[in-house]
C-alpha cells in the first residue's frame, strides 16, 4: 500500500544538460547575443567554484562579452536563500567576474547584478 504522505523529489535534468528555464534564456537571450556580437562566446556549466569545505558552487552559464569581460549568469525561476547566499559568497571571494542573477518574472527576464568586494589598490605616484 502506498503512503499517502510520502513526497517525491522533483526531477532534477542531468548535469551538463539544460532545463527549460535555462534553454530559453539561451535562446532567447544569450544565442541573439552572439549573432548581433555583443558577447563573443557563451558555455554552459563550464566553471566550478569551491566556496568552503562542502560547499561548491556551479553557474549556470559563462558569458564572454564583447569588450572581453567574464560574466557569470545564473537563471532562476525563483531564489531560494541557499541560492542567494551562494552567488552572493561567490561574487565576495572571486571578483574578477561580472555576477548576474536572472529570472523569470512577469513575462520578461529580470535581471539583478550582484555586488563583488573588490578593492581596487591606491597608487602614490611620487
């Protein structure tokens, strides 16, 4: 007999393989995007971060755009704080890149940049 109260776990695609959300974003958005030059290359799930012991944290997609700055989209149908504390620990410790959160909302894509800690040096030219 089965239990009435026993929830399954949706679905998740395999890793390297787009879901729904993801493939329209790319299709969409990113894919006009390299026709019109505006990013020069895009990957999916290319890069990996270690954030701490047991805490890693993968990007959806790596977005090269056309003045050579790396930026790192990550889509969402909606942000769960796991998800917002990652991508916000990832922009802390590695601010080379450009960090944006994308989602869903209302017909039309939303997008939110997320700020990195960078502290540029001060120069004395003396």
């Amino acid at each position: 007999m089965k239990n009435p109260y026993q929830h399954y776990a949706k679905a998740r695609t395999p890793r390297g393989t787009m879901n729904k959300l993801e493939s329209r974003y790319y299709k969409e958005v990113l894919e006009p995007g390299l026709d019109s030059g505006q990013c020069i290359a895009v990957w999916y799930e290319r890069l990996k971060f270690i954030l701490a012991d047991l805490t890693t944290y993968l990007p959806d997609f790596l977005v090269i755009e056309f003045d050579g700055t790396m930026a790192l989209h990550e889509c969402k149908g909606w942000w769960t704080s796991p998800g917002r504390i990652k991508i916000k620990q990832a922009a802390a410790q590695f601010p080379v890149y450009r960090w944006i959160g994308v989602q869903w909302k209302g017909k039309q894509w939303v997008y939110e940049e997320f700020e990195t800690s960078i502290m540029m040096p001060r120069i004395n030219y003396v």
